[in-house]
C-alpha cells in the first residue's frame, strides 16, 4: 500500500507519532496531538518534556524497523536469531 503514497514518510512519521501518543498515555505521560505535531525532533524544539519522549519513542519505532527491513533483505527471508 505504502508504494502507491508518494511520500511514504509523512504517512509512517504521522503513524509513529500516533502510536507513540497512544503508548506513552498508558504510561501517564499526557499530551495532544496539537502538541506533538508542533513539535520538531529535527530543530530540538518541543512543547514539553512529554513530547520530546514521544518524538524519541517516534525515533526508536522507525529505526527499529528499519533494522528489520534490512535484514529482511539482506536474507530475502524473515529475520531467524542465531541459536
């Protein structure tokens, strides 16, 4: 589906973003919406100390899946740990 958006990244950064918001109020760290899209990881500007862990949750969901994707294909097969 991603391959038909042509700019892939707004639509996995607005996901992110969510899902962080949405992960970061189970554990009573509060904000909106408003205040994380105002927010910039990029310029180190953020509204609170709320936004700023849910732009670093952000961060760590989008590399972790990068590091997935690579090793998916590099292998061309799902990732196996090494036993």
């Amino acid at each position: 589906m991603t391959r038909s958006i042509s700019n892939q990244t707004i639509l996995i950064d607005t996901l992110s973003l969510q899902e962080a918001r949405e992960s970061s109020a189970i554990e009573n760290i509060i904000s909106t919406f408003d205040d994380i899209y105002q927010s910039s990881s990029q310029n180190d500007t953020y509204i609170s100390y709320a936004v700023k862990e849910e732009h670093a949750y952000s961060k760590a969901l989008k590399i972790g899946f990068e590091m997935v994707k690579k090793k998916w294909n590099s292998n061309n097969k799902p990732y196996k740990k090494n036993s």
